[in-house]
C-alpha cells in the first residue's frame, strides 16, 4: 500500500478487532477527556518514538477531530514506512456518535 484510505467507523472498528493500532492525533486535553477506547495518543513530542518502536506492516487507524488532519498525518505516516495506514473519515466526533460504548472518558 502506497496511500492511505479513508475509512468509515465500522471499517476502523472491525481493524480494531483485528488487531489495528488506533493513534489519535488531537491536542492532549482533547484527549484525555475523551478518547477511543485503547487508543494511543500522538503528537510531535511521542511520534519519533512511535515510528522507532511500531510495527511498520501492522495496520494504523489515524484519528483527529474530524477527519481532516488524520489525512495528512496519514500521508506522512506512509512517507515514514508504515504499509497499512487508514484515515478515520469524520474523525472522533462520528466515532463518538456511532460507537459511544467504545469511548474512554479519562486518558488510559
């Protein structure tokens, strides 16, 4: 895989289930209020390490608020490697409205 494809919730829960690395890339209070359940949270100060430490082959679900920012980190994600990375289309705001069971409320 050469790009990253947007998907909808259910196709990032079944990834999920399968075993997919979430990353959220939303600002860090955004994130510990509420957040994917199991969800890694990532930003400039993490990402270096992240990418030295990842599974380059293991599918990635990149999130943000809406959907829009997840795009571009997950072009980058690709420059960086990674073979299988996804952009979760209407980001954590659709998530939250398809899969409210599957939100943590506080930073895991």
């Amino acid at each position: 895989m050469s790009e990253f494809k947007r998907i909808a919730p259910q196709q990032a829960q079944s990834l999920r289930e399968q075993g997919a690395v979430v990353v959220d890339i939303r600002d860090p209070q955004t994130y510990a209020t509420a957040h994917i359940s199991e969800s890694r949270h990532l930003d400039i100060h993490s990402l270096h390490d992240f990418i030295a430490k990842a599974d380059l082959d293991a599918p990635l679900v990149v999130v943000c608020y809406h959907g829009n920012s997840s795009q571009a980190a997950a072009a980058y994600l690709i420059s960086q490697g990674f073979s299988d990375v996804y952009s979760l289309d209407g980001g954590f705001e659709l998530w939250r409205q398809t899969f409210p069971q599957e939100v943590s409320k506080q930073a895991e």
